[in-house]
C-alpha cells in the first residue's frame, strides 16, 4: 500500500528532475501489507535504487543508538552489507549533523564514494533511522537527489509507524496503538487518494512530456536554420575561449582562411599559433567584448598554417557556449582592402606632385605669356602704323594677313593666362533671369549672333545665385557663340533657365539644332588645346568648365541626330 501526502510528490515532479519519471513509477508501485515490513522496504529502496540511476541504497532502522538494521537493494547487495561498520559510522555522522546531507565520504582507506543521506523521523521528530544513496565519488548526487529520498523516506517512516501500531514491535516509538481494523481503513483510504494524485500526476507528466517534445522539435528546427547560416556565411565565424587558449568552433569559411581543416581547429590549433605576436591585444579586445557586449578591430592579423600573415578585420560578441562564457567573432580577410588603400595613398602622392607640378608650369606660363605679350604689343602697333602707307595690293594683303595673326596670337595669350590663372571668384547675389536678358540685349550686336535667333525662356520665378559676374559673361557668351556658330544664318538657338521643384539647384540649357558631334570628338570638348575649328585654340569650353566648376556648379554637353546639341549648366541656388 503507498504511502506519501502531496507536497512531497509536487516538489518530486518539478519538470526539471531527470528521473522523475523513474521514481514516480516505482513509488506507483509500492504497496504495504501489514505484517510485511521487510517486504515493503526491500521494494522501496529496490525501486529508489532504479529511480537514481543504479546508484546503491540502504535503509538503516535504529535499533539503538549506534545499532542499525540495514536493508540493501537487492539487485546490487542481497543479504547484510560488507561493511556495517563503515556505514553505521556515515549513518551517525549524517545523524548527528557531523557531515551534510550530501558530499563524499571516506568509506575506507583508499575509496571514498559520493552519498545523499537522509534521517527518518516521525512527525513528533523522533529519530528512526537512516535512508542511504551511494555511487561513485566522481558522479555526485544532486538536490533533487535528496529531494526523492526525502519522499521516500516519509513512506518508510510511516510504514514503519503503522508495522509498529499494529503490532507493537518495541518501545522504540511510544506511540498511540490503533485497532488494526481502523489502522487497515485508514491505510485503504489513503492508498485511494494516492492513486488518485499518481493518476493526475501521470497526466500531467504526459502533458510535459508532449510539449517537451514539441519544444525540441522547433528548437532542432530553429538550430538547422542557424546552422545553415553558420556553414554558408562568407565570412570566417570562430567560437574562441581566449582565456583557456582554445578554438571551439569554427565554419568551413575559417578553416579556408587559415589553411587548415575544421578538426585541426578544433582540436589541436591553439589561439596563440593564429596571433603568436598579439595575445595581449587580443586579450585586452575579449575582455572589452565580454565588458560591452560587443566589439570591432582591423588592428589584427592571422597567421595561417603556412606562415602567411593575413591582416584581419574582425566583429565580435559574448556567446555562452557548452556552458562557459566565451567569444563569437567573424573575421574578414581585408588583404585586398590594405592593398587598395595603400594604392590610393600613392596615387594620392603622385596626385598632388602631378598637382605641384601643374602648378609651377601654369606660372611659368603665365610668365612667358607676359613675356610675349609685351613684344607682340610692339609688332601690333607698328603693323597698324604700316596701314596708313600707300602699298600696293601685295603688300596690303600680306599687312592684313599678319594683322589677323597677331590678333589671334594676342586673344590665344589671353587665354592661356585665363586658363593658367586659378579661378579667384568675385561673388556676390546674381538674379539670373534679369542678368541672362541684359547679357543678351548685348549679344545680339555680335556679327555671329546677329544672323541667328536667340530665344530666350526665363524661369517663372526669380532664381538667384551666388556668382562672379564678368567669369559668367565669359560662360555664356561662349556657349551662346558656339551654339550660333554651329547653325546656319536664320535658325533658331534656344536659352533656357528651369529649377525643379524642391530642388537646390537650377539648369540652364543652350541648345542648337546644328549637325550632331559624334560621341568620340563630344568626350574631348573640354580638353585643353582640343577643337576642331581652322581658327579655334581649343581653350574654350575648357575655361567654360573650370569656371563652373569654380562656383560649385556642373557643366556637360550632350549631342544626338534627334535632339541637336544641348549645353547644360548646374548651379547651386543661393539659400536665403
């Protein structure tokens, strides 16, 4: 017949327990019969060996202060035990407080085993006797573990009650006699709720068990989805424990990086082979990572089983891992990133040389342009002085002729020293519908643009920027020229101003319906020196460009059979 009470069986079926599915069922299974107190103990510490794991168990009844009867699960030890001495003497001790509840002992010289020990008492806190577990010292038993024999023990305890007001069995426990009629009721009243509560507890353990299985299933599932992530990311992924010296984990992106196989990682390549120089940084780069939950560094390098320096860029984060805090850091190989950086330096050196230099040869140009100028001022006015003599057709025409080319030379040496100059700007706030007009009414004198029309479509509203005047007088008068000079007398040249909205900028397009410029000539338009005019300098459209891009502004030209050739201009709005 079982015996038990219900607080004890709810702190013996926590979830947590990993046995509890043993020790419930072998406490299912104990029945007293009175007159068979033997029988029942025997079953008791047979099913509580079963429920700890093969573990030994004895239940010792006091027959007088340091006697014990000791009663040893069958399966391991039928009859008395070997050593009654040793465990009537780990009985005292647990009896008398000497040692916990639970610990290792020294059974013997040489063999010490781990217990769990608990004291049978009655409800009036009389002590009866002792129930044992013992097993191997390097497998100790467990709070829980004590938890079970503590319910066991009351079984016993009242079975042993019950044997004694039934039978009277000794002046041990002085307790009440009962009818042995009342003793059976009662005990046949309390085997019904017990089973009732093992029904519900069975259920409720079913219960448990399902969602158990359930949980497992979607966390095998969630961990195949990690890791899927973990074997196909592009970057190297170690779990480290800086601490013991160790790689734990890796992907097969670490072991390509390295050079070694994923079991050579794991097993037998230390940390401090892959940074033999850097173990106090990478030290000091842990303890920050575990302090601040995260962590970031290109200030490393691996070194790889062929004794290749990689230098590395590397994002870690604590990871609790088989129990122990450690490090989850992916690592990239940032060799072609290092290389790429060291080449843009360079180019940046050779930049600013090439720069250096540039500028030096602009001075010395402007130098020679003042050189010539001067002379060439001197030929001009004596060849003008030349028109005022009688010559004949020959020589008239040989004076015009070099008239023409020392006023050529003269505007191409202005030129170089615009282009050579760097673009100091005048800036101030340009209205640039009202001033495009004025500019225009100025044009229209020019023998090129008189033959054309120029049509002029300003922005709805004003739209003002920050300019240099006389700089966008030399903008917009080479691009209304060039457009009138790529179009026959009598076509049309449009010149329009927009701004779109919300935007902080606005464009201005000169276009013409001229012959389109083939893409190859179209590229080289503001390339110094480049034309494809008999009398250009090709410095034109290239001082075009250095203008705008000197008031933050963009320039292009775009040029097709369908649209003619449209010359735009971007310019940053001036904010109010």
């Amino acid at each position: 017949m079982g015996l038990t009470n219900e607080s004890q069986i709810k702190v013996a079926c926590l979830p947590s327990h990993q046995f509890q599915s043993r020790w419930l069922s072998a406490l299912a299974t104990l029945r007293y019969r009175a007159g068979n107190l033997d029988a029942y103990l025997e079953e008791l510490v047979s099913g509580l060996r079963h429920g700890l794991g093969g573990s030994r168990v004895m239940l010792g009844q006091c027959l007088a202060p340091g006697a014990y009867h000791f009663i040893v699960s069958p399966e391991l030890q039928p009859g008395e035990p070997e050593n009654p001495d040793c465990w009537t003497s780990l009985a005292e001790d647990i009896a008398t407080q000497k040692v916990p509840g639970l610990g290792v002992y020294p059974l013997r010289p040489g063999l010490a085993v781990a217990y769990c020990g608990v004291r049978l008492e009655t409800p009036q806190d009389r002590y009866c006797g002792i129930l044992l577990a013992l097993r191997p010292a390097i497998e100790p038993f467990q709070t829980e573990d004590q938890q079970v024999l503590a319910l066991m023990a009351r079984q016993a305890v009242m079975a042993i009650q019950l044997e004694r007001c039934c039978y009277g069995s000794g002046d041990s426990f002085p307790e009440a006699t009962y009818p042995i009629q009342v003793a059976q009721d009662k005990l046949v009243s309390i085997n019904q709720q017990l089973n009732q509560k093992l029904d519900q507890y069975r259920v409720e353990l079913q219960r448990v068990s399902a969602q158990l299985q359930m949980e497992t299933i979607a966390h095998s599932s969630l961990e195949q989805r990690f890791r899927k992530i973990f074997e196909g990311s592009n970057d190297a992924i170690f779990v480290i424990d800086p601490d013991q010296d160790k790689i734990l984990e890796a992907n097969p992106r670490a072991a390509d990086l390295l050079s070694y196989s994923r079991q050579e990682l794991i097993t037998s390549t230390k940390i401090s082979q892959v940074h033999p120089d850097e173990m106090p940084q990478l030290q000091a780069f842990a303890q920050t990572v575990l302090k601040e939950g995260q962590g970031w560094t290109d200030e490393l390098t691996c070194l790889t089983k062929g004794q290749r320096k990689l230098p590395a860029e590397i994002s870690a984060s604590p990871i609790d891992f088989e129990g122990r805090p450690c490090i989850l850091a992916m690592v990239r190989d940032i060799s072609e990133r290092k290389r790429l950086e060291a080449e843009r330096k360079q180019a940046e050196i050779k930049a600013r040389q090439a720069i250096d230099h540039l500028a030096e040869v602009g001075e010395l140009a402007s130098m020679i342009v003042h050189e010539i100028r001067n002379p060439l001022t001197t030929v001009l006015m004596g060849l003008t002085s030349f028109k005022k003599l009688e010559l004949d057709d020959r020589f008239q025409s040989r004076l015009t002729m070099a008239l023409d080319e020392a006023e050529r030379l003269k505007r191409l040496l202005n030129e170089i020293l615009l282009f050579s100059k760097p673009q100091a700007l005048d800036c101030k706030p340009l209205e640039l519908n009202q001033w495009s007009m004025d500019l225009l009414k100025s044009l229209r004198t020019h023998p090129i643009v008189a033959g054309r029309v120029v049509q002029f479509q300003p922005n709805p509203i004003a739209t003002i920027v920050s300019a240099d005047s006389d700089k966008f007088k030399q903008v917009f008068i080479n691009l209304i020229t060039n457009a009138c000079e790529a179009v026959a007398p009598g076509d049309t040249i449009t010149w329009e101003i927009a701004h779109a909205s919300k935007a902080d900028y606005l464009t201005v397009k000169i276009h013409n319906g001229g012959a389109p410029i083939p893409p190859s000539i179209l590229a080289k338009l503001t390339t110094p020196f480049f034309t494809t005019k008999s009398t250009g300098n090709g410095l034109g459209l290239a001082i075009v460009k250095r203008i705008v891009a000197a008031h933050q502004g963009q320039f292009a030209m775009a040029s097709d059979a369908k649209s003619g050739t449209i010359a735009t201009v971007k310019l940053p709005l001036l904010k109010r």
